[in-house]
C-alpha cells in the first residue's frame, strides 16, 4: 500500500497555496501527499470540501496507514467528531496559536470552559502536535495539558526582496505599517494612539483591513485612525495577491504590531528578511523567541515616545544581522530539511 500524507487546509489561499508548492517542490517525504481544502470551488492540485460533512466523509474513505496533518484546527465541530473517530490517532496537526489564546481569556462562559475541555481531549488523541514557536508550544503544553509539543514553524515562502531601499524625502513620506488584518486582536486603536504623536509629521500610516474582522469594527479603526491622520492614513479594505501584498511590504519602511499573540508571522519574517525595523509587544512569544534566536526586534511600547527623527534613522541604519538570521531559521531553504523530516516520522 503506498504511503500517503493528507495535508488538510482552512480556506486561506494566501497560505495553503504556497505551502502546498513548498511541500511538493522543497521537502517532498518519501510518501505520496495530498492537500484538502475547504472552499466552495474546485481548486487544481487540491481536494476540496464544502462543509464538514463532507470532510469527514473523506477523512472516512482514507486507508488505515494514511497519516493526515491539519494545519490549523479551529472548528470545535470538527473537535467533536474527532473526539468519536478512530482516524484521530493517525491525525497530527500544526497550531496557529489563536485556537490556543481562546483559552486563556479571563471570564470565560461555561460553553468556552467546555469548549476548551474538548480541545484538550482531541489534542491528547493526536499522534503529533507542533506549534510555530517556543512560547506557544509551553502554552499548548500548560492549557492544553499535552506533553510533548515541538516546534515547527512555516517557512517565509516566495518573498522578492528589492534592493533598493527608498529614501526619505518631502515627496516620500515615512510608511509606516499597522498591523497585519482587520482582526480585533490587532488593537489598531492602542497601535495607532502610540503613533498619534507623528500626525503632524511627513508619514503616512497603512493599514491591512481586508480580512479577519467584524465590518463594525473596521468601521470604528478607519473612524479613529482618520480622526488622527486624516488623509495621511490608508486602509486597504480589499484583497490583494501575494505580488502586491509584497510589493506592498517592500514598500512601508516599519512595521507596528499590537497584538498580545502571536500573528502575523508573514508580515513579520518579511520585515526582518528586508532589516526593517518591526515593533512588538514585549510580552508575546514572539518577541521573545525572535529575540531569543538574535534578532533585533523593537518594543512596541517604546515608539510611543520616538520623534520622527529617530524613526528616520531607525530605518537609515543599515540592519544585516535580521536578513542573515532570517536565512539561517525562516527561510524555506532552512526550513525544508526540518518539514521533510516531520513528514517522514509521520510513517515510521
């Protein structure tokens, strides 16, 4: 019977599309691999599925030794049935790190406490868990009561860097990135109140609110960022391909991020492979991991009090310590070896 690795996606083209590449053209295992995707529409190289029925109709149909890997697992639906399956000991899975913050808020209503015991009941039938990096694989351990979680982190794939860096100029504004969707978990309002103090000076403030977020919400960070800025601030509301998107990194100067979790891992390596500055919250597992491994990481406190002078030569410094860290830990080059490694375990 030929081996085979089942790759199960949420609809996030942004992500599965080049991870499916990264998989069949970097770090191919000795196994035949298949990637389901739940999406309405037919997708070349992928199975798709609509609902999940329909998912574990398929999951069903898989022979005894196929190893299956979700990336991602937020559904609790999808926790439910697999609490009742006998495919959950051949599954694995990789956490984003949202499905396990849900869990640590304050206050929570008995639904989310039963909710967050049914989560550790499946992610104790997995086969394997990974988390993409130190400070959440100890948080799946200490609320998801799982022993062993090792890290594994996706790969920065596709990323053009352009070697011209843009200087400052009264025609060329100081770009500056907020965030990385339109997902409250950003906190926009405290990122863009840290950054009120610059209104008066040549910037402009950029803000990614096309996905992730509750229209009301959109609404009320475009209010309050349009209060401080005016027109020296730019909400992106609609979907871009990855060409733009990167063009778009390339072209902001920093990056301000105000979450209290890990996100926005995209934007983040990109920022570090390119040496721009990136601002974070001094208490996510990011910073400290980032920090950990040797990068030069800034705390998003701290820009509260920067002048635009010192933002300016922030971004003038030449910074080649980031890019060849990048090159040892994120890139697909480092990290193809360690995901065909996984993969291969997967089968013994």
């Amino acid at each position: 019977m030929t081996k085979r690795i089942i790759h199960i996606f949420a609809d996030t083209p942004h992500h599965y599309k080049p991870m499916q590449q990264f998989f069949e053209q970097q770090c191919r295992p000795n196994a035949e691999q298949l990637f389901w995707v739940k999406t309405p529409e037919s997708i070349p190289n992928f199975v798709n599925y609509k609902n999940n029925a329909e998912l574990f109709d398929l999951l069903e149909r898989t022979n005894a030794k196929d190893q299956i890997v979700f990336h991602g697992s937020f559904d609790m639906h999808v926790w439910k049935k697999l609490l009742l399956s006998s495919v959950t000991k051949r599954c694995s899975c990789v956490l984003w790190g949202a499905e396990l913050y849900r869990h640590t808020k304050s206050n929570r209503t008995i639904k989310e406490r039963i909710v967050h015991v049914l989560h550790a009941l499946v992610i104790n039938r997995y086969k394997q868990v990974f988390a993409l990096n130190k400070g959440d694989a100890k948080l799946a351990q200490r609320v998801l009561f799982k022993r062993n979680v090792n890290v594994l982190p996706y790969p920065l794939i596709g990323m053009k860097v352009e070697q011209e860096r843009e200087q400052l100029t009264p025609a060329k504004p100081l770009k500056i990135l907020v965030g990385n969707s339109a997902s409250a978990s950003n906190n926009h309002i405290d990122a863009l109140n840290k950054l009120a103090h610059l209104a008066n000076e040549n910037i402009k403030i950029i803000m990614p609110l096309n996905y992730g977020g509750e229209q009301s919400y959109i609404d009320e960070v475009i209010k309050h960022a349009t209060a401080l800025f005016g027109d020296k601030f730019i909400a992106i509301t609609e979907m871009l391909n990855k060409q733009d998107y990167d063009k778009l990194l390339n072209d902001v100067h920093l990056t301000v991020f105000a979450q209290h979790r890990q996100q926005g891992l995209y934007v983040a390596y990109a920022m570090l492979l390119m040496g721009k500055p990136m601002f974070l919250l001094s208490n996510t597992s990011s910073f400290n991991y980032l920090t950990e491994l040797g990068f030069e990481i800034f705390k998003t406190d701290e820009v509260a009090s920067m002048s635009y002078s010192e933002l300016s030569d922030l971004i003038s410094k030449d910074n080649n310590r980031n890019p060849d860290l990048m090159n040892q830990h994120f890139t697909e080059q480092a990290l193809a070896p360690k995901w065909r490694n996984m993969l291969e375990q997967l089968h013994g």
